[in-house]
C-alpha cells in the first residue's frame, strides 16, 4: 500500500479517534492506523 494512501484514511481514523470518547472505539481506531502503517511500510506509533 503506498504510504500517502495510507496516510490519507488514517486521518479519517484519527477524526473518528477525537470524535468519540469510547476508550474501546479508540483503540480500535489506534489500532487500524497502526496496521495501515505497517502494510505501507511506516512504524506503529
């Protein structure tokens, strides 16, 4: 996956990150950006 598609959902991941004040949903979010950087070749944060 190139890394400025990537980069490009993970905004939309990271608008629903602060949009929600569920600490599950967050996580979920958390940790579909980091899977997204790893198949487009960017470190976990």
């Amino acid at each position: 996956m190139d890394p400025k598609d990537a980069n490009k959902v993970i905004e939309f991941l990271k608008a629903a990150y602060g949009a929600t004040s569920s600490k599950d949903a967050q996580k979920e979010f958390n940790r579909l950006a980091n899977e997204l950087r790893m198949v487009s070749g960017q470190p976990a944060q």
